[in-house]
C-alpha cells in the first residue's frame, strides 16, 4: 500500500522517516520487528473507541503511518522536525500536561505492554533535561505502571 499525502499533514518523506525510526527504536527496546511473523491474525487490541493491530500484523504499519501523519498534522503541522527517541517514563523526566482521563484507554496501553506489545510512539517536547507530552499520556502512565522503563517517542 503506498502512503498518501494529506493538506497540512506534513510531507511525506518526514512521515515515511519517523515511521522508519519510530519501528527500527521498537525493534531495539521490544526485540520485535513490526509487521512480521506469527500472531498477526489474531484479533487487534481495542478499548471499543479504537482498535490498535498486533505488532505482528502487516496492518500494525499502516496503523502507525496514519497515526503519525495525523499526529504530526496536529502538533507540528508544515515542515515538521525532531527526532525519534527512547523517552524515559520516570517522573523525574516526563512533564505530564493531563492525568488519565480514559480509564479505557489507559487499561488497553497496560494490558497491550504487559503482554510485550509495544504501543503507539508518544510524542513530546523537548524542555531542558525533561520531556513534556504532547500526545500519549496515557502510555506514559500505562508504561510505567507495567514497569516499561521508556517508551519509542518523537520530539516535536
């Protein structure tokens, strides 16, 4: 399937670039490489408001394309730059801007990494020696409760 742009959703290149760090970085922390192997047939995750494809499954990269073309359009629409990076999830490094507001969606990002499946990448920004998140509270708060030390993320 080859990607398409959308008005206002970056380039791309940019998009096809963080798709390709974002899944080398989650090979590296997961020791699994997205969209191959066994298990790509079973059912996706889901809280019922969104469904998220197994790590395993040749979907899981679509997925992660369109959710980081529209993360991206969202929180750094144009030319957007920055990097992929291993974001630690201790509060010492993260600046949370919300709490969990979906118990749903915070229980999926739990069960999804205490079962080793890594989540969407959390995207952040960069202030001082901390990271503050834009977009993924709630697997930030999810990793740490599973014990999951950092998390694939893109600063902004």
């Amino acid at each position: 399937m080859t990607s398409q742009s959308t008005p206002g959703s970056g380039n791309d290149f940019v998009v096809e670039l963080f798709l390709r760090n974002t899944h080398a970085l989650t090979e590296r922390l997961y020791g699994m490489r997205l969209g191959t192997g066994p298990g790509a047939d079973d059912a996706p995750w889901s809280d019922g408001q969104i469904r998220i494809p197994r790590a395993l499954s040749p979907d899981r990269i679509d997925y992660d394309r369109r959710f980081i073309r529209a993360t991206l359009a969202h929180f750094a629409p144009g030319a957007p730059s920055g990097r992929v990076v291993a974001v630690p999830t201790d509060e010492a490094r993260v600046i949370h801007a919300n709490g969990i507001r979906n118990h749903d969606r915070y229980r999926l990002y739990l069960a999804m990494l205490r079962a080793g499946e890594p989540v969407p990448p959390i995207f952040v920004e960069l202030r001082g020696s901390r990271y503050h998140i834009l977009d993924g509270n709630h697997r930030t708060h999810a990793a740490r409760d599973a014990g999951v030390t950092s998390l694939v993320g893109m600063i902004v």
